[in-house]
C-alpha cells in the first residue's frame, strides 16, 4: 500500500473517530459503529484511491436508516450519506420500492433493497434536478452509498425549513415555490416526493429558497399509492406553513399540482 493511499485511510478513519466521539448517547454510538461496516469502509477507500472523494468529514446527521457525512470532493463539497446494512427499519420500504415497476425484479434481500433503494435515491434526484426542481446535484451511487453535493456553506449544511424562523411574507414565498417544485415533480419528473415536509427541506439562507432532500422513498406515478403520498405531502406543508397565515385547502392545492 502505498503513502498516499495510508494517508487516505487515516482520514477516513479519524473521520470515523471524531463522528463517533461527537455521538454521546449508547444508542447513537452503536449506530455510527454500524454504518462503517468492511463492505462501506472499501467502497469509501475506493472512492477515495479514485479522487471522487478527498478528505471525509465530520458527521451531518444520523437518522433512522442512514448517516450523511460532510467531504471534501475535487472540486466541490460533498455530502456522503450512508445507509447502514445493519439497520433494522428497512421493511417500509418494501412496500415502496416493491411496487415501483422499475424495481421488481430484485431479490428480497435486504442488501439488494438497500443497494436498489441508494439507487433509485440518485435517479429521483437527476429526474427533479432535470424537472427545474432545486435538489443536491447528484454525484453517483455505490452500493449503500449515495455522493451528492453538500447544500451548505464552511461546512455546515443549510438549515432545515423546519428550523428557519420567517416573516410571513418570507414564508408565502418560499410556499409559493414549493408549490411549483412539487408540480413540477409531479408534471415534468413524473414523481412524488412521498416525505416531504419541514424536515426535508433546507433553506438557502442567501436567497431564501427551498432545496428538496430525501428522495429515496419517492415514486413514481404508475405506484400505486402515488396520490395518496401526494396528499400527504401536501398535508404536511399546508399544516407547516399554516403557522404564516396560509390557509389553502388541501384539495384545492393537491388538484392545482395535477392541474394541466
Ligand atoms: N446534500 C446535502 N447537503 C447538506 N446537508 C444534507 C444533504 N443531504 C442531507 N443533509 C443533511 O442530513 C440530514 C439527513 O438527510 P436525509 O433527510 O436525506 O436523511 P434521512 O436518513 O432521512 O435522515 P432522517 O431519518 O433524519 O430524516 C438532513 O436533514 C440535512 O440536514
Ligand atoms: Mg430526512
């Protein structure tokens, strides 16, 4: 092995230190040991020997089936964000990705449904981006790894909607354009996001507009429960900014975004 690629490992490594000695709680712990499995640890050391990846990064965020980390990539900052193997929620998405006609012929495996929902993860980003919806650029995916670009700036990602405090013409502004994002999911992209709410939507502090994050479990318009997800999502924003004074009608707004 050579220098260069020891010294990659140590910053993948001391990566790993510092994300897991920020996490204090068991719980936390157990899960940062989980997601640097050997299988992810050679796909990020390989990423690495091929200068998709320079340095890696603190820890953005642990959630329930993956972690996002901060990376510095050749010519821009990433965000890596990493499905664990081990983690134990994956049988919702058996019911999305299991009915999504792209994705029917893989085994009931839970690694295969990991690696297939990292996968569909980057083709729902590309389709928004390339629908004129703001979403991170989509870099690639590699197995339970999905790179895309870091929505931030010095390092700290953008804050979520759900933590930004508005006024409420601020606020009728940014709904006015996620109204349109999800239109033109739904219209050009042809998907609906299916978890979209306050919690996954940053807001670019420069331009007050929203960024569209957390697209794995988003389907397409032959699912099933396509319309059912659009209802939701349009529930939970509708009931988000209701807080600003917006007082749209789910119905009306759910017809508007199918509207021709
Ligand atoms: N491209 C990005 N740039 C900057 N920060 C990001 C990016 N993608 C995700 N994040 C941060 O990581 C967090 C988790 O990302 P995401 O919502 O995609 O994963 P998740 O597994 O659904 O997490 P959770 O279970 O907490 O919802 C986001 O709330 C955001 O703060
Ligand atoms: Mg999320």
């Amino acid at each position: 092995m050579g220098m260069d690629q020891e010294k990659k490992i140590r910053r993948i490594d001391s990566a790993k230190d510092k994300s897991r000695a920020r996490e204090k709680d068991s719980d936390r712990l157990k899960v940062e040991e989980n997601v640097f499995d050997v299988p992810t640890l050679k796909i990020l050391y390989t990423l690495s020997n091929k200068g998709v990846i320079k340095a890696m990064g603190g820890s953005i965020s642990t959630g329930k089936e993956a972690n996002v980390f901060y990376a510095e990539g050749p010519d821009k900052e990433l965000a890596i964000k990493i499905y664990r193997i081990a983690s134990s929620t994956f049988r919702a998405m058996d019911a999305y990705i299991m009915k999504d006609p792209r994705f029917t012929n893989i085994r009931n495996k839970k690694r295969d449904i990991i690696f297939a929902w990292t996968r569909k993860e980057l083709q729902n980003l590309k389709r928004a981006k390339s629908a004129g919806v703001r979403v991170p650029e989509p870099i690639l995916a590699e197995k339970n790894i999905l790179i895309m670009e870091f929505m931030g700036e010095k390092e700290a990602p953008y804050p979520l909607l759900k933590n930004t405090h508005l006024e409420n013409e601020e606020a009728k502004s940014i709904f006015d354009i996620i109204v349109e994002y999800m239109r033109l999911l739904y219209k050009k992209a042809n998907l609906v996001h299916a978890d979209l709410s306050e919690y996954n939507i940053l807001i670019d502090p420069n331009n007050l507009t929203p960024i569209f994050i957390d697209m794995g479990q988003s389907v397409t318009l032959e699912h099933p429960n396509a319309r059912e997800f659009l209802y939701r999502d349009v529930q939970n924003i509708l009931r988000f900014f209701s807080r600003y004074g917006i007082k749209d009608k789910p119905e009306d707004l759910f017809k508007k975004i199918q509207a021709e």
